[in-house]
C-alpha cells in the first residue's frame, strides 16, 4: 500500500559538547541523505543540529558545517537543557513531512534510516529504532539498562525494550507531540502514549568512537526516576498498601503488649523498642521521598516553564 509521496525528511541532531564528533558524523549523514534523495526515497532533506549549551567549540564547527552545506540549520539554545529538551527543540523546528531523531555520535547507524522511511512509505507514522546487540556499551550500561526497562514493563510503562531516542515521527505525530504541555518529558514513552501503531527497524549498536558520553551517573539516575514517576503512580500505590500492612502489624503489636501485660509477662530488654524505630522510620522516610518526587513533579508542571528556549536560529 505505497501511496504516500517521498517526504520532505528532517534529521534532528542534538549536539552537547560535540565539537571532535560533529565533522565525522556530518559527512556520514549527508552522505547517507544524499542517497536516499537520488534514490527518489526523499524528495529533500534538512539536518538540524540543536546546539544543547554546549561550552566547547561546538557552535563554531556547527557553524563551519553551516557554511559549507546548504541543507544544514543551526538551532542554538540558551543553555544546556537535556537531551529531551533539545530533542523537543528539533521537533518543534523541523520543517519535515517526516522527522528521525539521532544522536551526534552515530551510535546508531544513520544507515538505518533509508529502512526507516520505508516503514514510513508503508504506512506507519511511527518507526522505533531497536538496539539487538549493545556488546559496545560498557557492562554496567548494559545491565543497568536491561533491569531498567525490565522495571518500567513491571510497573505498567509502556515502553519499548532497547528502543532509545533514534526514531521517525511523521508530521501528524509531531504536531501532536508539539502540543502537549507536559514538562517532564521521557520521550520513549511519551511518544508511544500518541501513537502505539508503529513498526520496528532493528541493529547492532555501535561504540563511541570520538569524544565521551555526556551521561554520567546522576544524569542517568535523574533520567530513570524521571521515566518511572512520569508515567506511573504504582510506586505511590505500593507505599500506600505497605503503609497499610504496617498500621496492621502495629496493631498486632498492641495487642500482644496488652496481653503481656495483663499475663504479667516481663518484656525483654530495650531492643525490642528500639529497632522497631529505628525500622519504621527508615520506611517513613523513603515513603516521604516517594511522595515528594511526585509533588516535585507537580510543581514542575504548574510553573509551566519553557522546555526550550532559543538564542538563534541560522538557516540558508
Ligand atoms: N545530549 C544533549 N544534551 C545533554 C546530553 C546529551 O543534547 O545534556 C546529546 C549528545 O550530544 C548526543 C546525545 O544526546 O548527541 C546522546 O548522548 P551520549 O551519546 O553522550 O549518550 P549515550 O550514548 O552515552 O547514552
Ligand atoms: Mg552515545
């Protein structure tokens, strides 16, 4: 059922202190682009680097690239707003029938794309990028990864497994995502919350070769809490059944202390009254924490601040 016309494609690329990888991957990408528009896949093509803030040279080889090619866009932000908000930045600009979002270090092959707009052509508004074999990423990013996506599922997100930020989005799909007004955005899940129709383009996932991630640790951390508490209110549901439990066993509790009273036996030593305190209000406080990550979020989305916002915009 190929009855669409080739699109007008948009590549989306966020770049945060990418200045060693962006000439590499520019050439990789327009080489790849420029096949696919003689191969009529495509009737043009746009590639739009979205300057996330970066504090490197970043701007000045992106501005470089600019010169030298006339498909490219330069969209700079005013500082460094996530991987998601210069993700929403691209979309909100990009001037496509269709849009793929990819990382500046090509970690995921840009070779895939021409499948990608295949999907497209067949049909679906949605095509996930899905990572088979992730032996490049360190081990621990390979675990941490698959526990993480094994939680989502477990706790009722719709995610899907090994599919990161490399996708196609068709027009409609990216109006709608323009529209919404949610600011904590955890777009892998977000997107399948629009549209669950989608087709799969699978691969093996490559390794940096140039420059460093920009992931660490608390980034990592920040990014999965963010993928649980925005999308599900089963951890508070957990706490208020654990809560529960625990009313019930204090109960016991008295019950049994009235009895040894009232039987005159002797209770033991401090232990006993100690380490239930010291047990409950360990459990208290993580129940507060729990909570307050869901009233944080509450307070992000009343302020309404912007996911984005642009310095300039340099296009031919
Ligand atoms: N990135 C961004 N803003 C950030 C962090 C990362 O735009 O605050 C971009 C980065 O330049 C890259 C992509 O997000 O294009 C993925 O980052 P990276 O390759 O470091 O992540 P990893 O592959 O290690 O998960
Ligand atoms: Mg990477």
């Amino acid at each position: 059922m190929i009855d669409k016309k080739p699109p007008f494609f948009s590549l989306i690329v966020p770049a945060y202190n990418e200045q060693e990888v962006l000439p590499v991957s520019h050439k990789r990408l327009s080489r790849i682009l420029g096949i696919c528009q003689s191969d009529k896949l495509i009737s043009g093509y746009e590639i739009v680097y979205v300057d996330d803030g970066s504090k490197d040279g970043t701007l000045t080889v992106l501005r470089k690239i600019f010169a030298e090619d006339d498909h490219v866009r330069i969209i700079e932000l005013r500082r460094n707003f996530g991987l998601q908000g210069a993700l929403s930045a691209g979309l909100s600009c990009a001037k496509g029938d269709v849009a793929v979002t990819i990382d500046a270090d090509l970690q995921d092959p840009p070779e895939k794309i021409p499948e990608m707009v295949q999907r497209y052509l067949e049909g679906f508004d949605l095509v996930l990028g899905v990572r088979i074999d992730r032996s490049t990423d360190t081990p621990f990013k390979r675990i941490t990864a698959q526990m993480y996506y094994k939680l989502l599922k477990c706790l009722g997100v719709n995610v899907v497994e090994q599919h990161g930020d490399f996708r196609l989005m068709a027009r409609p799909l990216i109006d709608e995502y323009n529209n919404l007004h949610e600011r904590n955005r955890f777009m892998r899940a977000l997107i399948l919350e629009l549209d669950d129709h989608y087709a799969v383009v699978t691969y093996k996932r490559e390794a940096r070769t140039l420059g460093e991630s920009k992931f660490n640790f608390s980034k990592m951390l920040s990014f999965s809490i963010d993928g649980v508490v925005s999308f599900t209110y089963a951890p508070l549901r957990f706490v208020s059944i654990l809560g529960l439990l625990m009313c019930l066993l204090a109960l016991a509790g008295i019950g049994w202390i009235i009895y040894c009273k009232i039987w005159g036996i002797v209770i033991p030593g401090w232990t006993s009254t100690v380490l239930p305190i010291f047990i409950f209000s360990g459990i208290q406080t993580l129940i507060l924490g729990l909570v307050g990550e869901y009233i944080g979020r509450l307070y992000t989305e009343a302020k309404q601040r912007p996911l984005f916002s642009i310095r300039h915009e340099e296009r031919h």
